[in-house]
C-alpha cells in the first residue's frame, strides 16, 4: 500500500506541475487561458504592484529554499526520500498556481510591435523557447527532474541512485538551456505590457540569482568535473565555439 500511495503522490505532484506548466505558456502568451499576465484582476496601480510582487517573492523564497541542500538534509527527515522531488514539483505548482489567480492587471503599454512580420517573428521566438524549456528537461532526465523516477524506483523497491553528469546537445552550448529558454519565453512578446515587464524583471533577477547558488551547489558536488565544464561551456549565452562542438 505504501508503495502504490508513493506512486500515486508522485504522479499526482507531476500532474500538478505539469498542468501549471502549461498554465504558464497562455499566461505569458495571453492567449486560451482565464486570466494572464497582462490581463489579470483589476486593483489601483499601487497596490496591483504590491499584490505582484508579493507573488514573485513568494515564488522565489519557495523555489531557492526547498532547492538548496541544507534544506533537502532536513526536510527529508519530514518526508521521505522518494518523495522529496515530487513534494518539490507540487509546491512549485500551488505557487504558479497562486500567481495565475492572484496577479493583478498593470496595462500600461511599454513596447507594442505593430509590423506584422516583425510579430510574427517575436512570436516564433516565444514558441522557440518553451520548445528549449522542455527539450531541455528530456536532454537530462526529465522524470527524474519532476520526481517521476524516485517514486518509481521506490515502487520497485530499488535505492535511488543520482544520475551521472552529462553534457548533451543543448548542454553543450550553454550550461543553463533551461533557463535560457524561460528567458526568452520572458521577454519574447510583441505588446509589453507594465505587467508583463514587471513578472519578466522579477523572474529574471531569481533566476539570474538562482544560478548562482545553483553553481555553487554543482562545483560543490562535482567538484573539478564541474569546473572543467564552465571553462569550456558559457551560462548562459552561446559562443561560436561552443554552437560549433554541437555540430
């Protein structure tokens, strides 16, 4: 029974996770969902700015905090083991789902792109991204990532092993193409609104900040494997020579 609860916990956090997922890709896109993020509920220009960044700060304690290892040392002494990236993949999805609720309205129009073929091609650039985003997650492990292989291998009764360091495809470019792509899912819209540019600000600064720590946890756990791969491989911005090593 216990393993069966396990599965289904996991499975149910994917889900969730998932679904805020997909959630994301109408709210930046404004398009086929209730409320986005440049049109979300109606509140005075002072306190819409407050409301959102609340919700970002929310965001960001939640993700850097039951991602840092001292964390993940104690807290599975609450939960256990198997379900410990799942519980991670949940919490991260009651919060987006917290900010797809909650975000305020800012409508004022920083940029609009009224060329057609130039919305076109900002539009592309958006699509490009979320393809980069969950491409990336496949290049590596994506049921690992989303908690999916811990349960299984708990349902099987097997010990979770971490999986090796590599490099693939994307990997190779930059060390961070997840982040790459929500960047450019961030910013590629052809009407900024005040909104818009204050969510893409905020989840710029986190995950710019993110990386940081994140960094320092990998040169932590891999130590001169991990060094090796920075000085061959950018953060974030592709260099010729590292586009040219895909090929």
């Amino acid at each position: 029974m216990k393993r069966f609860l396990t599965v289904g916990y996991g499975v149910t956090a994917y889900l969730i996770g998932f679904a805020a997922f997909l959630y994301a890709i109408g709210f930046l896109g404004s398009f086929a969902v209730p409320r986005t993020v440049d049109h979300g509920l109606a509140a005075p220009a002072t306190r819409a700015l407050a409301v959102n960044l609340l919700l970002l700060c929310a965001f960001g304690a939640q993700h850097s905090v039951m991602a840092r290892p001292a964390f993940k040392r104690w807290w599975t002494r609450v939960v256990p083991d198997p379900i410990e990236r799942s519980t991670y993949v949940l919490a991260t999805g009651l919060v987006l789902a917290l900010i797809f609720w909650q975000w305020r309205t800012m409508p004022a129009v920083i940029w609009n792109v009224t060329w057609p073929v130039g919305r076109i091609g900002v539009r592309a650039l958006f699509w490009i991204g979320w393809v980069i985003v969950l491409a990336s997650t496949f290049m590596i492990n994506h049921f690992d990532l989303f908690g999916l292989r811990q349960v299984y291998l708990a349902w099987r009764g097997r010990p979770y092993t971490d999986l090796p360091f590599r490099t693939p495809l994307l990997y190779r470019v930059v060390r961070h193409p997840l982040m790459l792509g929500f960047l450019i899912t961030l910013w590629a819209t052809p009407r900024m609104t005040l909104g818009h540019l204050l969510f893409a600000a905020g989840m710029t600064a986190y995950i710019l900040l993110a990386l940081r720590w994140e960094e320092r946890d990998l040169t932590s756990a891999l130590g001169q494997q991990y060094r090796d791969y920075r000085g061959r491989v950018p953060m974030l911005i592709p260099r010729p020579q590292s586009i040219q090593r895909v090929k």
